[in-house]
C-alpha cells in the first residue's frame, strides 16, 4: 500500500488538527533535510531547527524524570528551542535500558550487583536491552544519522543457525534452513494432494488449479508428481567427496529428510519459524557500531543541559503554575520548581513515590504491568561458531535460555560475546532471575551445550541482566492489555493539569522498543508546544 | 544550574535548585537507596513492585524477617514468588548490615499521610474474625512482641492478604526453625475462604495506627 507523505499528513490532520500537521511535517521536514544539511553533526552544534518551536525570548523551563531515551529526546530538543532543562535519573547511568555491557562495567542488579569482566576490548560488548534498529523505525534511524552514530548491518535470522528442542529429533539440533525446507516441502505436498482429491475445483477455474499446483511445486520444491523428495534449500551433506564445499566438482547430496512427525513435535513452527517476516524483525536490520549505548552518547555529548544521576525523585506536585520536583542528591534534598515535567520513570516505581495526582491518574498508572526478560551475555574465547558457518543470527531452543545470539561484528576475530541466553517466556525469566550470577551461567553453559557440544570448553566469563530486578527499573516491556489500552491509554497521554507529561516507550502501542520512546517522546513535546504557543499568544 | 542571581526576575520560569521547604522526606543513605526503589519512598510501600510497607515495623519483627530471608527461612518455597525476590536482598547482607538497615528503617518517621487502603471487605464479619487474631496481635492491631506477634494497624492491606494467603496455603511459615511463622500458619487455619481474609483485613483497616 502506498502512503504517500501527503495522505499522512492529512490523517494527522484529521486527529490532531493543524498544528499536529504542523509538528509532524518539521519533523519529516527537519531531520532528513537537516542530516543532509549539517552532514554528520560535530557535538555541540546546533542545526536551525527543531521539532519545538524556538521560545524566541521567552522563557519556560522542563524537569525531565528518568534518564531514559525519551527524555534524552525531549532534552535535546527543547534545549535546542531555547527552553531551561534539567534530567533528573535515579540510578548511576544515563540511557535506561539502552545498556551495553563492557569491560568493568557495574550491573545493578537488586542483590546481586555485578561487574562485567569481559576482556578490556572494544568488539567485546553485551547489548542488555535493545539490540536491534528496525531500518522503518523514523526517530531512531533519523537520530542515529542526525547525531552521527555509525550504524552497521545486524544478522538477525540465519538459516545456518540451529534449531533445537529435546522433544524432537531426540535432542538433536537441526539447521534451520533444512527445518524450514523439509516443512515447506511437506506442507506443500500435503496441499497437493489435498486439492487433488477435493473438489476444490468447483471454486476455482482450471487456470487457478493450474497455478496453485504450480504455486505449491515452487513453494515446496515438488517434484512433477508432486512428492517432495527432499530439497537443495534445505543445504547439501557437507562437506563434498572431491571439494570441502559439497556441490562444487560434482552434485551434491541433499539432507535425508527429516521426519514430518518430529517437525511437528518441535516448538519450532509455534512463532519462531515465522519470526524473521515480523515487521520488526525483517532484514535488514541495523545495529550502532561499537555498541547500542553509541545513542546514549551521541544524545548525552549534544545536551548541555544539566543530567544529574543517583538524584532520586521523592515528590511530584503539580500546582496551579507548573511542577514542583523534591529529589535527593549527594545526601541532600533538592526542589525544582519548573513550568513543566516529562516523566519517563516506570510507572510500577513512579505509584511509590509522593505525588498529588488524582486517583484515577494512578490507578492507571497500576494497570499496567511489568514485564520479565532475561538476557546473559558470554564471552568465548573462540569464534567457534563461525566453524559451523554460522556468522550471526539466532539459534532457538525449546530450553529456559530459548535463544542463542551470534555476534554479528567482528567477524573472524579473535573472542566474542555471544548471548546465551534471551528469554521471552516469563516463567523462563523467573527461572534464571532465581539464581545467583555464578548459577545462572553454569546453567547457561549447560543448556546451551545441547546446541553446541563444546560450548564449556570455550566460555570464560558471563553476564547477566534480569530487567525486573534492575535496581531503578524493576520490569522489562510494559504489559498492557487491550482493556487496559482502551481504558488508559490515551488518559496517560494526555498532560495532567496541562503539566505532566507520562512518555516512554511505556507510553506507546511498541513498549521495548526505542522507537517507541522517540515516538511517545514527539507526541509529549507537541502537546507542550501547544500549550506554549497558547501561553504566549501565538509569538512562539 | 544557572546562577542564583539570574532567578529573581521570573522565578516561576527557571528551574530553581534549594533545599526541600518541608521535612516532609527523609535522607536516605546512599547503602539503603535501593530498598527505596521498591518499597517506596519513606518505605511506604508499592503494591505495583509488591513491596510492603516498612514504614512504623517494629525493630524486631523487622530483624527476624531479614534474619529469615537470609537464612532461608523465609523466601525459599518455589511458590513464593515475591519472596524469593526479597531473599537474595537480604542475603547479600551481612547481620550488621541488617542491623544498620534495621536502625534506618525504625529512624523513619512514621508518615501516615502515605497509608492507602485498597482491600475492601465485611468490616463487620472481619471484627468476628479478629478474635483469633487479637489474642497475638492485640485488640487493636498494635502488636505483643512478647509474643513475636508484629504490629497489624496500618500496614499495607493487600499485604496483609497476601501474607494471610501464604501463611495458609504453606508458602511461608513452612520452616521448623521459623516458630512464629509456624505458629500463624496454623493460625491462618480458621480463614476458610478468600472472603474471610479480605474481611479481617478491612477490619484491621479500622484500627488506630498510633
């Protein structure tokens, strides 16, 4: 479908009126023609113009609370319309969870603090939270062009990954090209035969018939009897008799095919078959060279407005003029009076502390729950991935760890982080959030060895990142319902007392996504710029 | 921050950085932070993070519950969701350092602004109910350390309730060497249903918290 710049600027119109219309085209408008403007943009400059309209004069002053994306966002933007901001974040870093994990590197985790002891090298990170950027995801690309991130290509489905579950092929990992070939090929033979014997002809013309059995040979690699019998996609038995790569001097041997009852006893088709076509997940994808937290950088090097960390927010009170914040810093109790607040802290933190939102406010903030996940990255002493012909991608695993990652940098050097372990399944979260450090690696070692046998032999050092017990975060992606959707949704979006700002990426229909932040962050700051321009009667 | 001298002339307008006007909060030690992330700030306790309110525990009680995640007494039983998150807290503590937590917690003031209600319940069933409990806890929830039997009056309600559910059901109380959680889990025996531990909890949500 085409959508066309000019049909979403009039949908916008038609939800927001004309200054949405107004904002959203600065954005388009800006941050392509500025990038290509100011080319990369050296720290500190200031390309004309925003998506806030410039105060010209006037002042108004903006608390940011939380050091998240979002903030870091709205930060830079208002500072750059001439507003007086100040980012006020609990814990001991800027970013939230845009973490990467490198060499001395504190993880506060609640009980169990941690320091990553990966060796002292810029190609050995963890990327904690977000570790892919979707190539359609507008802010997060745009910043990452506007504020100069190098961005690099990330592997995120490799058919030469495995597949793995020990209720099928008693144990044994598959390729998953051989998994997706082998499942194709009986689906589609399966069709075959089903539409010649049904009388499916009498919905179809014969021409229709024709193709779909044409249709179904391509989809499956049939053979003209419609059987499958195997199939090239599925990769040749390596390696060859007269080359190391099979298929070279003579013609190579497809796979034995697998057993179409073990495919179906594999977990494997439930969503993980599939999950590389997700919007989000299609390649190609992006990754920031040297590690995600080159966003948080890139933001905290072009904001110079202060960003104060360990500064603990105790009250929120809004009153008749603006908002006044009490936070403590360096054992002592601060207030701020701004005309307004952002607030990106979660809200499962934010109901504990003081504030004089209505009730409703925070029953809603409450109806929105936490989400668990759980990553452990481990440093191998070898690339012993790569010898299977593996450069990147995701194993998957019907185990706790559920998923293997392959570095997809740094390509035949020496060591690498890879991770051992992404849950998604909170049970599975809960399972390795349990354990100390030490036991959550072990474990870690353990299952993944069913993946690869000699996976021990090559890990040296782990770390490990339950999100719900993060100290300052305690929850991963928020959890809405539709119900709560309907309910809140738009509720919390809207400012309190035309003061209070909830955003994040909390605050959007793609929670765990940075794009959702960017995105919720842009709709806060065109709800403040409107009531900035009626403030000041149109002069801004 | 800019500096003060620039403030005067639209003070409404600049972000201004002073002291707190009122001692409405208090400091919080840089070692004990993180118990504020959970429990709230003045440990008023966050039902969102299921973290209760610690503020106005008796000193006592207090030892014995860190003392019994520590030692796994308490936080241990794969079906203790919540416990098992405390558990690691207290184990990373050693018993001075509980101490001094302790000593932290029971410095606090007790700020009753910051109790809220959310059990609803047949106060009057519930009174009935708390017969049983009042020969512990005393007939105004206030507490018998003699007894290892804490202060009820103005902790967190859904608290209550779930530690009513727990004790109940075996989840807690389930240690030989945890004599008082023991001794409320049978307790806990005479709460037949759901209904009457939402009852007895809106009763004790009457009593007087001083």
């Amino acid at each position: 479908m085409q959508f066309s710049r000019r049909r979403f600027l009039n949908q916008v119109g038609a939800a927001g009126g004309s200054a949405a219309v107004y904002q959203m085209a600065l954005a388009l408008g800006l941050m392509s023609g500025d990038a290509r403007a100011a080319g990369r943009t050296t720290p500190g400059a200031t390309p004309a113009a925003g998506l806030v309209p410039q105060l010209k004069g006037a002042r108004r002053s903006v608390v940011m609370l939380g050091g998240g994306l979002s903030s870091l966002m709205a930060a830079y933007e208002l500072e750059r319309a001439g507003y007086d901001c100040t980012v006020l974040e609990a814990g001991h870093r800027i970013g939230g969870r845009n973490l990467t994990l490198r060499s001395g590197d504190l993880v506060d985790e609640m009980g169990h603090q941690q320091r990553c002891n990966f060796d002292d090298d810029p190609n050995l990170y963890m990327n904690a939270g977000p570790a892919r950027i979707p190539v359609h995801h507008y802010y997060l690309v745009n910043y990452c062009r506007h504020l100069g991130v190098q961005l690099e290509t990330f592997t995120n489905v490799n058919y030469n990954a495995w597949v793995q579950d020990p209720n099928a092929f008693g144990g044994k990992p598959v390729r998953f090209r051989q998994y997706i070939t082998d499942a194709r090929g009986f689906i589609a033979e399966l069709s075959a035969k089903a539409i010649n014997t049904s009388d499916l002809d009498a919905e179809f013309s014969t021409e229709d018939l024709e193709r779909i059995i044409a249709f179904l040979r391509s989809y499956g690699d049939l053979d003209t009897d419609l059987l499958y019998r195997g199939s090239n996609r599925g990769g040749y038995q390596q390696p060859g008799v007269l080359a190391p790569t099979a298929g070279m001097l003579e013609h190579g041997h497809v796979h034995e095919r697998l057993d179409f009852s073990e495919i179906l006893k594999s977990d494997f088709w439930q969503y993980r078959m599939y999950f590389g076509d997700g919007e989000d997940q299609a390649a190609p994808l992006l990754q920031p060279v040297g590690g995600m937290d080159r966003i948080v950088d890139a933001f905290v090097a072009s904001i110079r407005s202060p960003m104060l960390t360990h500064a603990q927010v105790k009250s929120i009170r809004l009153k008749e003029e603006g908002v006044s914040v009490v936070y403590q810093h360096k054992g002592r109790h601060r207030e701020i009076q701004a005309d307004y607040a952002l607030n990106c802290i979660p809200k499962h933190l934010l109901v504990g502390i003081d504030n004089n939102f209505p009730s409703e406010y925070t029953t809603a903030l409450r109806s929105i729950g936490r989400g668990r996940m759980f990553k452990i990255g481990i440093q191998m002493k070898e690339r012993f991935w790569e010898n299977e012909n593996i450069y990147g991608g995701i194993s998957w695993t019907n185990q706790n760890i559920e998923q293997i990652w392959y570095p997809p940098h740094n390509v035949h050097g020496r060591k690498g982080v890879m991770l051992g372990a992404y849950t998604w399944n909170p049970a599975n979260a809960e399972f390795f959030a349990r354990m100390n450090p030490e036991e959550r690696f072990a474990e870690a070692v353990r299952q993944g060895a069913n993946v690869h046998p000699d996976y021990a032999r090559y890990a040296e050092t782990a770390v490990s990142v339950p999100w719900h017990r993060m100290n300052h975060i305690m929850g991963c992606t928020a959890m809405w319902t539709e119900e709560t959707r309907r309910q809140y949704f738009t509720y919390l979006q809207t400012p309190l007392n035309d003061r209070h700002f909830m955003m994040g990426d909390q605050i959007s229909y793609h929670p765990g996504w940075q794009e959702g932040a960017f995105s919720s962050a842009h709709h806060s700051l065109s709800e403040l710029g409107k009531r900035v321009s009626a403030e000041l009667g149109g002069a801004a | 921050m800019r500096a003060p001298a620039l403030l005067s002339a639209c003070l409404l307008t600049l972000i201004t950085a002073a002291p707190a006007a009122a001692d409405d909060y208090s400091v919080v030690p840089e070692t004990f932070i993180y118990c504020t992330t959970c429990h709230g700030v003045e440990l008023r306790g966050n039902a969102s993070v299921d973290a209760p309110r610690l503020n106005g525990m008796e000193d006592w009680y207090l030892r014995n519950q860190m003392l019994a995640f520590k030692h796994g007494r308490r936080g241990t039983h794969a079906q203790d969701t919540n416990g098992l998150e405390m558990q690691p807290q207290a184990a990373a503590l050693t018993e001075h350092q509980i101490e001094d937590a302790v000593a932290f917690i029971t410095a606090l003031p007790v700020r009753t602004w910051t109790i809220e209600h959310t059990v609803a319940g047949n106060v009057d069933r519930g009174r009935t109910l708390y017969a049983t409990c009042g020969a512990c806890h005393g007939p105004q929830g206030q507490g018998n350390r003699t007894l290892s039997a804490p202060r009820l009056a103005g902790q967190s309600d859904w608290y209550l309730a779930r530690q009513l559910e727990k004790y109940r059901s075996g989840v807690r109380g389930y240690d030989p060497a945890d004599t008082a959680g023991a001794q409320m889990r049978a307790a806990t025996q005479v709460l037949g249903s759901e209904e009457d531990i939402q009852d007895v909890v809106a009763f004790i949500n009457t009593l007087p918290v001083n």
